[in-house]
C-alpha cells in the first residue's frame, strides 16, 4: 500500500519535489510493489494447507490454484523488480488480486453459514477492505507503467 501511495503522490503531487515524484522514485515504489508481490508468492507456498481453504469450493484441485498463484505472485514480482515486462506482470498482477476479491471475498457475504476461515463479519470486512487496497495499489502500479511496451519485439 505503501507504493500505491506513493504512484498516487508521484501522479498527483507537486512537480517541484523531484526526489519523491520523479521516475527513480515511481521505479522504487513500483519495484517495493514487486517485492511485496514476491512475498505474496511465497507465503501461497510456505502456508499452502492454510490458504488451500480460500480456494472456491467449485474449483476443481485447489491445491493446484494455491501453487498457480503463488508462482504468479513471484512472476509478477520478479517481472517487476527486473524490468522483464513489467506492465504485462503488474497487469495481471491486478486482474489476479481482483478475481481474489471477487471469487473469495465478495461471496463470503451471501454464503449461509458462512465459511469458517472468513471469521467474524468486521474480519470479513477488514479483509475486503483490505483487498481493495491491494488490487487498487496493483491497479495503479499498472498505471504507472503505461508508457512502458506490453511485450518487447525482437529484431
């Protein structure tokens, strides 16, 4: 959240603060995104069993989703923290951390009982919020890319 706030200065703040809005500072902001990214990844693998349970029940192997978003996380991260198309990795990034919002969250409100691993409601609120906040940042670091290329060409 830190570097979505900070894309958010650098985007909205005042053009004589170079060394907070300038590109160096939008590359730190969006490479501490990337490592965030990197430490999403591998909490999906260090705490598989515990994140196994957020997997929608209609999705087949949720094991198998656990460890697929886990590399993607790192992808991305690393994909961010390199340079190595880091639109592409910050877009999916983006779309990935919304469908978590969607598909895990969203649904705990309607779900009767509800899911165990939600916990309370202000849980279940904290945890949205939270969310938002996190495919918001992803969002904006996508943003901050856009004069970037989506792939690079070969010559």
């Amino acid at each position: 959240m830190l570097a979505g706030a900070w894309i958010l200065f650098a985007f909205c703040g005042p053009d004589g603060e170079r060394k907070m809005t300038g590109q160096r500072a939008l590359r730190v902001a969006q490479c501490l995104f990337g490592l965030a990214c990197v430490v999403f990844g591998i909490a999906h693998f260090a705490y598989a069993t515990y994140s196994k349970a957020f997997v929608p029940t209609w999705l087949p192997g949720p094991m198998t989703f656990v460890y697929i978003t886990g590399a993607c996380h790192v992808a991305a991260g690393v994909g961010l923290i390199v340079g190595v198309l880091p639109r592409l990795a910050a877009t999916l990034e983006a779309i990935m951390m919304t469908l978590f919002g969607v598909l895990v969250w969203v649904p705990t409100y309607f779900a009767h009982p509800m899911p165990t691993w939600a916990g309370s409601t202000q849980n279940q609120c904290s945890e949205t919020a939270m969310n938002v906040l996190l495919a918001g940042t992803a969002w904006l670091v996508a943003r901050s890319l856009r004069s970037n290329v989506w792939v690079r060409r070969r010559d």
